[in-house]
C-alpha cells in the first residue's frame, strides 16, 4: 500500500502534464479561425435582410474593433508598446487562439517584469487596456476549447498574479482584480458553452430514444398484425383441408386422379398452417405476455362487430355517429379486420386526446375497396397527458401500406378537430368466409379519400 499510492500520485502528475502540453503547447499556433454565426443564430435573424449576408461576421468584426479600440486607448493614455501589447494577440486570437494567449501571457510578463518602470503607468502588473484584452483572449479560447483549457490559462494567470503579489516590486498590484475578473466572465463562458452542449446532447439522445421507441412500436404494431392474419389465413386454409377432404365422398366413384388431387390440396394446407403457427410462435415469442388476456378461440373482428366497439366508446364517454354509405358488401377478410382496427385506434385517440369531443365514423363502400373517415372534434374538457406510447397512427398507416392503401391524417382547420380519412381496394368476394385475393394479384385501385370528405 505505501509503494501504491506514490505511484498513483505520479501517473496522475504525469497524466496532467501530459494533458496540458496537448492543450497548451502542442499545435499551440494552429489555424484555428474563430468560427461564422451559423445562419439560423438569432443574431442573424433580427438583422435587416439588407446586411443579413454580412450578420455571420459579427464575432470577427467586434474583435477587430475591441482590439483596434484598445490600440488607440493604450497609445493616448499609456505608450506605444502598451498599445502593441494590448491590440496584437486580441488581432492574433481570431485566426490561432491558443497562441494569442501565450503571445498575451508573455506580453504580461514582458511588461510586468521589464518595462512597466521604464514606462510607468497607474496599473501593475497588467495596464488597464491590457487587462482587458488578456480577458478577451482568454474569453475567445474558451469559446473553442474544452474547459480544463480555460482552467490551464486561469492558473497559469493566477500564479503570475501570486506571485507578483508577493513581492518581486513593492507597487500595488491588480492582480487580485484580474484574477476574480477573469475567473467569473471566463467561468460564465464555459459554463454557458457547457449547458449549450448539454441541451444539444440531451436533443440527440431524444432523438434517438424517439427514433428507437418508433422503431420499437411499428415492429409491435407489425406483430400484431402478423398474429391476427394468422387467425384469419389459418381459418381459410382449416377451411380448405376440410373441404378437399370431404370432395371426394361428394361423388360416386370419383376417378383416382381426382381423390389424387383433392389428397395434394389437403396435405398442402396443412403443410401451410403448420408453418403459419411455426411462424406465429417465433412472434409470439418475443412478447408471450402480450396477448395473455385474448382468448385464442375467439373470432377476429370484423366492420359488423362495430356496434360493440361503439358501445363501449360511449360509454366511455365519447358520443359517436356512425355512418354508412353506398351497398353494404362483404370484403375479404384482411380488409374487414384491418378497417375495424383502424377505426378502434382513431376512437381511441380520440378519447385520449378529445375528451368530450363528438366523433363521427363514415364507412364508404366505394367501387373498388372500402373508404373510412373518422372525424372528431376539438376537447372540451383538460387533456390529461397519455400513458400510451403515441404511435397510434403508425400502425394504422401499416395496416392501410399492407392492403396498398392510402391514408391521410390531420388536424383540420375548421374547428380544429382531428381527421383520419382511409381507402382500402377490395374486390368483392361472393361471401364473408371466402379466401383472400391472391397476392400475385395486384389489387383494383379506387378513387383516393379527399381532404376532409370521402370520395363517392
């Protein structure tokens, strides 16, 4: 233990070492230009749009002319050198900071221990332009560099200014104004570029925890798809096996080649609904809690299970009209089941987002698919902030890019409402348990919703 900590002591001695001659000294004079207002600064907003090209320069400009100010001050009230001292490493810091603050530092040496008796003056150790322009200075590397190289230049100024308050020359000293003048300006620069980068990296993350939860709802939202067209592809296919079965002792001695054919349609369907619940498994396996709740054996929900739904919605408290318009017809199943949730979800939203608003559901069956609005009005009562993730539209638009729909979704500027206005293409099927359309079928296209009403 004693051997450790000298060790310990001299690692973290060298280690700082090592670190302040990378901050200080190493590319000490590099081309480090002092960077343009970005165009979005608020700075360059409020210009007038006649100089508003010329706004980014501002930092340049007023650097120049502190550094020119100081100049002329120095020569009136103190002397030449005073001047040189005071406007050179202010001019120098706009293109190579960190060397303008060792050009100043030694500028304060220079005249401190040289020839501020030769020149006099009523401040020692720093003249009054060349305090400010080594606070300058300072305040311009630390704009550009990581703090602990603000915190170098503070020590290395205080210890000058300790030790000129020792005693190298019997005048008062201002070292002890420099110290706390530049300890607090330079402080406030850092700490305000440190909360600067702190909100840009809290925006960051946010963006990315928002970009992931996204990503994390839409493959939920696909899951659950994936799970409720398996209830409804496995229910065609059971439907086939039995049906291929069952043909053949629909006939009197039917030919070998048929019973052949019905025996490959049906070990087909099973081969499929064996591999659809394989699938369904690797789903369900990444959430087996989802659906815990959910009787398996329950039927998917169809538009003529919207009563039920609507029932409950008012009884939460949502009054709802309900609409329909044009021949009702049955529709493949996918379509039905896809329609009903988009609707679920729309209500939802509304009661989360719209309490006490009036929601109106039309249901259009169009030629060529089957159009949705779902309109509700503005809240009427406090919106209390939602538990939910706030997805909701994500996996209606998944449903609505599943069936090669097309959706829009706003606010609209009536009355300040919200509108979810969808159309399905769906070909008429003979009766409400027939298959789906073949997918290597491209769907008909029907007319596209408008802004704000259906299309007829």
């Amino acid at each position: 233990m004693t051997q450790t900590i000298p060790r310990t002591e001299i690692r973290t001695i060298r280690r700082a070492l090592s670190n302040s001659r990378k901050d200080l000294i190493t590319g000490a004079f590099a081309f480090r230009p002092v960077p343009p207002l970005a165009a979005t600064h608020p700075l360059v907003r409020k210009m007038p749009r006649a100089v508003r090209p010329y706004a980014p320069w501002l930092p340049q400009a007023a650097i120049g002319a502190l550094a020119f100010y100081l100049m002329a001050v120095a020569g009136e009230t103190e002397s030449v050198g005073v001047a040189l001292l005071s406007g050179v490493p202010l001019l120098l810091a706009l293109y190579r900071p960190i060397g303008a603050w060792w050009l100043s530092f030694a500028a304060s040496l220079v005249w401190g221990l040289g020839i501020a008796d030769t020149y006099g003056g009523s401040m020692w150790p720093w003249p009054t332009t060349l305090f400010a322009s080594h606070i300058a200075v300072m305040v311009i590397v630390a704009t550009q560099n990581r703090p602990r190289v603000a915190g170098r230049m503070l020590l290395l100024t205080a210890g000058f200014g300790f030790a000129c308050e020792l005693g190298i020359n019997a005048r008062p000293t201002n070292a002890f104004s420099m110290v706390a003048t530049s300890c607090v300006i330079v402080g406030a620069v850092v700490a305000r570029r440190s909360l600067r980068e702190t909100k840009e990296q809290v925006a960051v993350q946010q963006s990315a925890t928002y970009e992931e939860r996204s990503r994390r709802t839409l493959l939920e939202e696909r899951a659950t798809i994936a799970r409720e067209l398996h209830d409804v592809v496995a229910h065609h296919m059971s439907v086939i096996a039995i049906q291929a079965e069952a043909a053949p002792y629909r006939v009197a001695n039917p030919p070998e080649e048929l019973a052949t054919s019905f025996a490959t349609i049906r070990e087909n369907a099973v081969a499929a609904l064996t591999e659809l619940r394989r699938v369904l498994g690797v789903v369900r396996a990444e959430d087996p809690d989802a659906y815990a709740d959910a009787d398996p054996e329950a039927p998917q929900p169809t538009l003529a299970t919207l009563d039920t739904l609507f029932a409950g919605v008012r009884a939460a408290g949502l009054t709802v009209e309900h609409v329909i318009t044009g021949a009702v017809r049955p529709l493949p199943s996918g379509v039905e089941l896809s329609a009903y949730r988009i609707v679920q979800e729309a209500l939802s939203n509304a009661l989360r987002h719209a309490p006490g608003s009036t929601a109106r559901v039309e249901i259009a069956y169009v030629l060529g698919g089957l159009g949705l609005r779902i309109v509700n009005g503005p809240p009427t009562q406090p919106v209390r902030p939602s538990p939910g993730m706030g997805h909701g539209l994500l996996g209606m638009r998944e449903r609505v890019a599943m069936l090669n729909g097309e959706m829009t979704a706003g606010v609209m500027e009536e009355d300040g409402g919200y509108e979810v206005a969808v159309f399905i293409p769906a070909a008429t099927i003979p009766d409400a348990d027939a298959s789906t359309p073949d997918p290597a079928t491209p769907p008909q296209r029907g007319p596209a919703p408008g802004t704000g009403t259906m299309k007829p």
